[in-house]
C-alpha cells in the first residue's frame, strides 16, 4: 500500500511540472486513488501488489500521455492564433494604405477638379465680358443711329423738305 501511494504521489508531483497537465491530471488522481481503495485486497499478496504498481504505472504513462497530448494540441492553437493575428494585422495594414492612397487619388482628382472648374468658370466670365462689350457696341450703334434719325429728322422739319427715301413697309 505504501508503494502505491508513493507511485501516486510521484505522479502527481511530476504532472504538477506541466501546467497543462495539472487539470487533466488531478480528476483521473482522485479517480485511481478511489478504485485503488476499492480494489484493496485483504491478504496484500504480492500479484495483487504487483498487477496495483503495473496498473498504478500504466496509469502515470497515460496521464503523461494526456498531459503531452493536451501541451501540444495547446502549442498548436497558440501558434495557429499567432499566425491568425499576424494575417489581420497585415490585413489592417495593407488595407491602411491602400485606404490612404485612395484617399491621395481622391484629393489629386478633387485638385483637378476645382483647377477644371475654375478654368470653364473663367472662361463663362470672359464670353459674359464679350457679350456685354457686343451689346454695348450695339447700344452704341443703335443710339447712334437714333440720333442720326432725329437730327436728319429735325434737319427736314426745318428746311421742310421730305426725306428721299420712302419706307416701303406700308
């Protein structure tokens, strides 16, 4: 009996090394340490002690086993998660530029935009300047024309005389 507990303890001592192994380990402890005490033969010959150590052995190869099986299963989720992390971080970072050098496109357009503007809206106000200088050409011919009339008019009223052109719109 003595035997069987050290073997136990020592399991238990050694599976507390692995952090891992501390959680997979202590229920199956409780669970060998209960079965031991139930399988306990009265006369303590030495197969029942010894079938006890090779099962109590057996026992300890197996939970090292778990315990290993559990630190590699959690090596590898680590490392798949890293890798994972790093992908979205250089996801983020290549999004990052690609955002900036859209945004950079954008204000390049927007630039050229306004100096296109700018441009058609100089020459609306050079064709309005030319419009406006036309019209008053034309105001100016047309006073000038009036005035020419009336003078001629005023001209014939004094001498009397009617003008030698006829309208023929009547």
């Amino acid at each position: 009996m003595g035997e069987e507990e050290e073997e136990a303890n020592k399991a238990a001592g050694e599976a507390r090394e692995e952090p891992d192994a501390i959680a997979a380990a202590e229920p199956e402890k409780e669970a060998v340490v209960e079965e031991e005490e139930e399988e306990k033969p009265e006369g303590g010959s030495s197969v029942n002690r010894d079938a006890a150590l090779a099962r109590v052995t057996t026992e300890k190869r197996l939970s090292f086993i778990r315990a290993w099986e559990e630190s590699e299963k959690a090596k590898a989720e680590n490392k798949a998660q890293k890798k994972l992390s790093a992908i979205g971080v250089w996801e983020d970072s290549k999004r990052a530029s690609l955002e900036a050098e859209l945004k950079k496109l954008e204000e390049q357009l927007e630039k050229k935009k306004s100096g296109y503007l700018e441009k058609v809206k100089n020459k609306i106000a050079l064709i309005h300047k030319a419009a406006e200088e036309k019209r008053a050409v034309i105001e100016a011919v047309q006073g000038g024309e009036l005035l020419k009339a009336e003078e001629t008019a005023a001209k014939y009223r004094a001498t009397g005389s009617a003008p030698k052109k006829i309208l023929r719109c009547f």
